[in-house]
C-alpha cells in the first residue's frame, strides 16, 4: 500500500526523518533509517537520505510501512497539565505575536518533556489561549532550574529563522546571577574548552562568556552575564571552573558545603534580536526568591 504526502512551505528545509516522527510517527531513528535502505520512504519516488532537506512541492512516498502504530506513547508521550497549570501560565507571557511568545519561565520545569521529568513547558502553554489555533516550536532551551527569557515560535517558519538567528550568534542574552566568592576583577571575559560526551563520542567546544559584577562581598558576587557562545551549561560550567560556581548549583559545584539553596541563582534577564530591520528587545523580571536571596547574602541589586 502506498501513501503520498506533499510538502509545503512550514516544512522547508526540515530533515526528512524529523519530518516523519512529526507528522507520522515517533520511532528508533535506526527503524526510519532501515526503510530508506529498503525504499520503504521515498521522496519524489526516489531513494533519499534521512537528513535530506525537504523543498516546497516535495512529494514523500510510502511504501508498505508497517510501525505506523508503533505510537508516540511508546516512545514520546506528551505531558497533560491541569486546568490549575493552564491558568497560572497565562501570567508568565512576556510578548504574544501571530509568530512566537517570549516568556518568563519559572524553575523546577523542563523547556521539553525527557526521561527524568515528563512535565514540561511546551505541553503546557500547548493548551493556553494564546497556542489555539498553532502549536509551540522550541528554538532554544534554558535550564531546568534556570529562570527567565524563552522564545517559543508559533509557526514552523519562525522556528527556522530563531534556530538560524541563534546559530550565527545574532540573538543576544542577558543573564544575571549570585555566584560563590568575590571575583578579583569587576569585568572580564572567561574563555573556556568545554568537553561534552554523548555516548561514547568527546567534544570538545570553545566557550565564551563576558561578564561584569554588579555587586560582591567576600562571599558571593551578583553578576552580569553575557555568552558570546551557547554551549550546554555553559554558565554553570565556566564559573565552577574559574572557582566561582553558581550559587544553589547542586550538579557544579566544589563541594557538598556550596549547596546552600535548592534554589539555582541563574536568571536569564534580558534578550534582544533584529528580524526585517524591526529591533526586539524583552526582559524578565527576576522571581522572588531571587531578590530575596540578594537581600539575605547582603548583596544591592540596581
């Protein structure tokens, strides 16, 4: 049995194995990669790979695919918040436009539903009147724990363009932080090899953060961060390196003696970008426990 289906403009440019798991069905990459090999998908009837980049007016043809069922709670399910949960997310939109929200994300949330942690935001705002007639496209992630500035596009279109936006560095943010220890200089750049595994594979990547302290004491430091790269933790990574780790940090950090805070001190505050020549320019307020800590650890914000 076969199946056709035409590709229009909101798929452009999109890999044709994410295309499948989003509008077919969520299964093991190396399931999609044997039907190619097989001729099972096709794009305009011919043999493809899977990181073939889809044109408008492509035609992908299915022949005799048999894990159609295989469905996306085996593999993917996605998280269904509460009435209560919908409601409160209402309060956390900075921006709403017909193309992406930017919102002020609290912590103990994940931007995307994983392994450890099933309740996420993209589910959630998914039910929010201001998701009714679209869906939510991740762009970019900020920590579990980390508060503050997320940008999440509305259309497929609009997810291309962040992804590309961040990708050549043209999207600029703001975080602010209360890290451990008084820093020798008030400003400067830390520049850093960070190494990451997946799996068995080692990268490692250049990271670059400029920095400047707001205020400190002999203890703590409230600063201002700003990442010229965006590595995985870059920021937890950079400033336990340097001797300074994040304040609440309980996966970076020097000792057991540093997790003073469940809470993590890392805020992403502000975040600009051009599209067409028209200048966007959002902030995010930092959450209570964040100003509440400033004042207990004797440290003057503005």
């Amino acid at each position: 049995m076969q199946k056709n289906y035409l590709i229009n403009s909101d798929y452009v440019g999109s890999r044709l194995d994410r295309w499948f798991k989003n509008n077919i069905c969520v299964v093991p990459q190396g399931l999609i990669e044997k039907n190619l090999r097989k001729g099972n998908i096709k794009v305009n009837n011919k043999k493809v790979k899977s990181s073939y980049k889809l044109k408008k007016d492509d035609k992908i043809n299915l022949y005799n695919i048999t894990f159609k069922n295989i469905s996306t709670n085996t593999f993917k399910k996605k998280y269904i918040p509460s009435k209560k949960e919908v409601s409160y997310s209402s309060k956390l939109f900075i921006e709403d436009n017909e193309n992406f929200v930017v919102l002020n994300k609290p912590a103990g949330i994940s931007v995307q539903s994983g392994t450890k942690s099933k309740r996420n935001i993209l589910d959630i705002i998914r039910k929010c009147k201001e998701f009714q007639n679209s869906s939510p496209y991740t762009v970019h992630r900020i920590d579990k724990e980390t508060t503050g500035i997320l940008i999440v596009a509305k259309n497929r279109k609009y997810a291309q363009l962040f992804t590309s936006l961040f990708r050549i560095r043209k999207i600029h943010k703001t975080y602010l932080c209360i890290a451990i220890g008084e820093f020798k200089k008030q400003k400067g750049t830390l520049v850093d090899d960070l190494v990451q595994y997946e799996g068995d594979k080692k990268t490692i990547n250049k990271a670059i953060t400029h920095y400047a302290v707001i205020n400190s004491n002999s203890k703590y430091s409230f600063l201002k961060l700003n990442p010229e790269t965006g590595r995985k933790h870059q920021l937890r990574k950079q400033l336990l390196i340097h001797g300074h780790p994040v304040l609440g940090d309980d996966k970076y950090r020097l000792s057991n003696k540093n997790k003073i805070k469940p809470n993590l001190m890392l805020h992403a505050s502000r975040i600009n970008f051009s599209i067409a020549s028209l200048k966007y320019n959002f902030s995010a307020d930092l959450p209570d426990i964040f100003k509440s800590t400033l004042k207990e650890k004797y440290l003057k914000s503005f």
